[in-house]
C-alpha cells in the first residue's frame, strides 16, 4: 500500500467530519502560531538593539565622571591629553543640557543643547547633511557657531536653508554652520536629529557650567578596546585616588547584557507557546482514541479483507500526522501573517522573521501527530479482526 | 478432486468466570473444490463459530486446519490477513460495506490490500460491478443504495481477488425474500462458474440450495448430506 494512497484516504476521513477536524487542529494552530509570532517579535526587538548601538561603534567606550567635588573632576585639556594614548583614537568630552529654550525669530522650542569637540561626529557615525561640523578653531575661539539636528532645521526652516542663520540659544546668539543627517535614536534614547550641537568652551562659557561629565573615548580597533578600558580604569583610579566616581562602559558588553535580557524572555514566552503546542497533541490523541472506537467495526472488516496490523497502524498515523500537519500549516500561515501585522498594532515593535523557525515549529507540529497519534493507531491495528466485526 | 478445507478435530472452548465453555467440540470436515456446501444449525449449534473459524477471523483451541494446501496454525495475525486478503470472499449478512467509500471503492478495498496498482484495480472492480449488473453505480455511497443492491456491492468485493472460497455468512438474511432469492441464484451461479461455496445459515429452504447440507448442533456435525445428484447419502460425520 503506497503512502499516497494512506493520504487518500485520511483526507477522505478528516473531511466527513470538518467541525471535529478543525475542533482538533485548533490546540496545535495557536501553538504553531504563537511559537512563529514571539520567535519573530524576539528576533525583532533583539535587532532594534543592535540598531541602536550599532551608530556607536563596537570600538566606544563611554566615560561617565561623576563629578563629586574637586577630586573627580577632569577638565577639558586633561581629557584631551589620553587622545596621544596608544590604542586610543580619538576622545570626544561632552557636555549636555536637555530641554534648552531655542529661539529662531518668533519660533521658541526645547532642545538638547550638546557641547562638544571636532571629534564628536566621527565617535557618534553621524553624518553632515549640509555645511559643516565643528573644527578645532571653534573651540580655540570660543566661536558662537551651531551644528543643528535635522528635526531641528525642520522644525525652524521647513525648507529653507538654515546655514548662516541666527539661533538663539538660552540667551546666546549662535551661527549655524551645519546641519546633520536624520539618525533616529541613539543609546541613551536621546536623538541627535533634535540636538543642537555647540563648541565644549563656548557652551561652558555661556551656560556656567561645571565639570565635564561625559567623555566618548574611540579604540583604533576592537582589539584594543579592552586594553583602553584597563588604561582609563588605572588612570581615574591614580588619578582620583579612588574606584568610586567614573564608570567606563563598553559598548559591546551594554549590548551583549540587553540581548541577553531580551532573548531570555523571548525564550520563556516560547517555552509557553511550546506547552500549548503538546497540550494540542493531548487532543489529537484524545479525539483519535474517540475515533477508533468508533471505527471499531470499519477496522474488523478492513481487517477481514485483508487489512494487516500495518495497514491499520498507518492509515491512523497518517490521519493524526494529517490532522497536525495541516493545524502546523494553518499556524504558519497564521503566525507569519500575524509576525507581518504586528508591526502595524504596536508600531515601537519590530518582528523579524526567520525561517528556520517557521520550518521547526511546522516540522514539530507534525512530529507532535506522529508521537500521540501512535498510541491511539497501535490500539485500532492490535484489535482481533472477530471482535471488532462484532462490535456495534 | 482437490480437498480446500481440511478441518482436523477442530475444539473451541472459552471461559466465562468459573465456567468452561465448549463451542465446537471437535469438528472434522473436508470441503471439497468447487463444492457449495450449506452449513445449517439453530442459534447456539456453534456455526458462527465455526464458520469464524473457516475465514480465518477467529483461531481454533485445538486441531488444524489447512486452507487450499496451506496450513494455518502457526501462522501470524499478518500471515491470516494476507490469506483471507488472497483466498476468503466474504459476504455478511450486514453487508459490512463502509459507509463512507463509494461502491467501487468499496470493491477496490481488498485490492488494495494486496497491493494492485491503481488502473488495474479500479478496471476489475468496474468489470466485477459490471458482472453484478451494478456497473452504473459504481459511485454511489452505500446508503443509497437497497439492500439487495448493497449486498451484490459485497459480493463484487468478495469476488474481486478471485477468491479460493466464498464464505457466505446468512447472505439473505437481511433482505426480503424476493431479492434473497434473487441473490441465492447469484451465489448458485459464482458456484457453477468454479467457486468453492460455504454458506452459513439457520434456514433449511436456503440449505436446500446447496450441493452438500452439514447439520450442527452443540458443537458437534449430527448430519452431513449430499443434494445431488438427486441420490441422498447421508454419512456420519468422520468423528463425533
């Protein structure tokens, strides 16, 4: 007997009785489905992680100065020194004052206002849209000069040209001399695209500020990262005299400890979907044993012309595996619609589709009729041909 | 001529609770090639049994039997199923077509079994209908069909692998005596055409049909007679 014709004849049997068919698919359709959508909402948000810190760099390290008193307080030439470092590239110091009233003619809105050196938009994989970015010679002379954001020159310009214009800046008069590409957000959920970047000295100048708390320190390559770390590390601790007051953080480890989280939860919410995936399987077996009792008499006179233990061992196989495999096929189809809108519900989520996944959780689905429909066919196969003709 | 059941001291026994029941208490019967013997008997006498015994659905306590040279004691439940697959017709009382398979389908069942490919099979199948004068419903389920219309499906099927013996189990019992008639005249004539006939029945009028009439009760062959020719002999069973 050809396997084809076992098909035959199961697609024969499930479709005399579609509501039981589709009743029993249902356990292993939400499993399917489920284990596809979260796989994919998992893989997503992982990606997103990785796209936000992909615009630092995995050469970034960030140095964070607390700036308690006089003794763990670094200033802007000191900073600048570490750049001749071996294995340090560039040093970017940074200082930043969220929510700054920003004044174009009788335009007023709030902006991060950034102070910072010419090393800034190479560390932070920005890129200029128009004019230029800051050059050593704004810091030497305190020049007022201004790097916007892009929704910053959309917000004030709208398509004119921003370049040469006045902004007023907490007070302050400042020449924009560039404008930057688009970017999104980037670690600190702060964008750059509604930054107004200004010369370190300048901003120090006219905001009165203290002491520099951020520096972005760049390693000529990943290899040295580590190595950079320990030489910063050393550094504050001479130089502070103490452990206490700085943290360097790596940029790799930060993504690494965020796709960790994330992968265990997506993991935890598969595991779940996994659970209803068997209990789907439990009613595939339940609703085959109910089958074979009611077959009782079909199984004695398929048995009386000739049918072997075999024969009716496959045709209930195939009947479970068919039932599973279609339920693993509507939730594929279902999940993968559902990984496609998801989006479009809850539009801070991406999903990222994978494929594998589809085809595991397919491939699992129509394991899980073969393992629970086993039973139920090896029960239907083992009845005595005379005992089943009997039964009513 | 060539012997096609050879029952040698067939015993049958179960056990309800403390009690031993003896079905068949020895039974020894030669049944001859392209014979059509009547098995006759009241409720109880052990025909079912035997005739259980005889399509290899149900296996004896005790004794042998050699199925057309083949001797079935030791086999295995495959090795049963592929002898009542390749040498028992069977026709039943209830006719036992699957209900959701088409007539022709229905037909092509055993043929399938002994693996026929699919053109071949469902051509015999259409010739076997076609000999029933069933050859236009070949695509009916069976619930639209008459009994007598049903059971000459079954009988299409029993035939469809050219079997060495036809086991009628009370093939006119739930039919109205004209198409029992009618039916019993097909089964005289699949007789005349070479098969080997064994039907099972509690009607005299119906055994009168048959070349030889064996006569059961508790068990035991009390009667063994020859309808033709015309001569009566009645010989004691072999071994009582």
């Amino acid at each position: 007997m050809r396997i084809w014709e076992l098909f035959q004849m199961a697609i024969a049997t499930v479709r005399s009785n579609p509501l039981r068919t589709i009743l029993t698919m249902l356990g292993v359709i939400i499993g399917v489905s489920s284990v596809i959508t979260l796989v994919s909402i998992g893989q997503g948000t992982s990606k997103s992680i990785e796209k936000q810190y992909e615009g630092l760099g995995t050469n970034l390290l960030t140095v964070n100065l607390l700036g308690n008193g006089r003794a763990t307080q670094l200033n802007y030439d000191e900073l600048m020194q570490l750049e001749s470092t071996p294995g340090i590239s560039a040093i970017a110091p940074t200082m930043t004052r969220n929510s700054t009233n920003v004044k174009y003619e009788h335009t007023e809105e709030t902006y991060n206002v950034i102070g910072t050196n010419d090393r800034y938009l190479d560390l932070q994989k920005g890129k200029m849209a128009d004019g230029r970015f800051l050059a050593e010679a704004d810091l030497d002379f305190r020049n007022h000069v201004a790097v916007i954001g892009s929704d910053v020159a959309k917000e004030f310009f709208g398509t004119e040209d921003p370049l040469n214009e006045e902004l007023n800046v907490n007070g302050y008069m400042y020449t924009i001399i560039g404008v930057l590409q688009s970017k999104g957000s980037n670690t600190s959920g702060t964008s750059l695209d509604s930054a107004v970047i200004v010369p370190l000295p300048t901003m120090t100048r006219d905001f009165k500020l203290g002491s520099i708390r951020t520096a972005y320190v760049e390693a000529a390559s990943g290899n040295d990262v580590n190595r950079v770390q320990t030489i910063l590390e050393a550094y504050l601790a001479n130089k502070f005299k103490s452990t206490t007051g700085y943290n360097i953080f790596n940029s790799s480890e930060l993504i690494s400890a965020r796709q960790t989280a994330s992968s265990t939860l997506t993991n935890q919410l598969v595991a779940v979907a996994a659970i209803s995936l068997l209990v789907g399987g439990i009613g595939i077996m339940n609703i085959m044993l109910v089958t074979v009792s009611e077959r009782t008499r079909e199984i004695g006179i398929r048995k009386s012309i000739g049918a072997k233990r075999r024969n009716i061992l496959l045709q209930f196989l195939v009947e479970a595996t068919l039932i599973s495999g279609m339920g693993g096929l509507i939730g594929l189809i279902l999940g993968v619609a559902l990984s496609l809108l998801w989006p479009y519900i809850n539009p801070s989520q991406e999903t990222s589709l994978s494929l594998n996944v589809g085809l595991y959780a397919f491939l699992f689905s129509a394991l899980v009729g073969v393992i629970f429909g086993l039973y139920p066919a090896n029960k239907a196969s083992k009845l005595k041909p005379i005992d089943a003709l009997r039964f009513d | 001529m060539k012997s096609m059941i050879e029952l040698n001291q067939i015993t049958k026994s179960y056990t309800r609770g403390e009690e031993q029941l003896q079905i068949l208490k020895g039974i020894s019967l030669v049944i001859e090639e392209s014979d059509f013997v009547a098995i006759i008997g009241p409720s109880g006498s052990g025909k079912s049994t035997l005739m259980n015994t005889i399509g290899l659905l149900d296996t004896p306590t005790s004794g042998s039997y050699t199925l057309d040279g083949v001797s079935t004691e030791k086999m295995s439940d495959n090795g049963l199923a592929e002898l009542r697959n390749k040498k028992i017709g069977f026709i039943f009382q209830q006719f036992n077509l699957l209900p959701r398979l088409t007539a022709i389908e229905n037909v092509e069942l055993p043929m399938i079994y002994a693996g026929i490919p699919t053109k071949q099979r469902r051509d015999q199948a259409q010739r076997m209908l076609e000999k029933l004068g069933m050859g236009q419903r070949g695509h009916h389920k069976p619930s639209e069909l008459s009994g007598g219309q049903q059971q000459r499906v079954a009988i299409a099927r029993a035939l469809a692998i050219s079997p060495s013996l036809i086991l009628a189990d009370e093939p006119t019992g739930a039919l109205d005596s004209k198409t029992g008639i009618e039916v019993l005249e097909l089964i005289k004539e699949l007789n005349q055409q070479g098969n080997t006939i064994v039907l099972i029945t509690h009607d005299q009028h119906i055994a009168d049909n048959a070349k030889r009439v064996v006569t059961l009760r508790d068990g035991e062959i009390i009667k063994d007679v020859r309808n033709e020719p015309l001569i009566t002999r009645v010989h004691e069973a072999v071994s009582i």
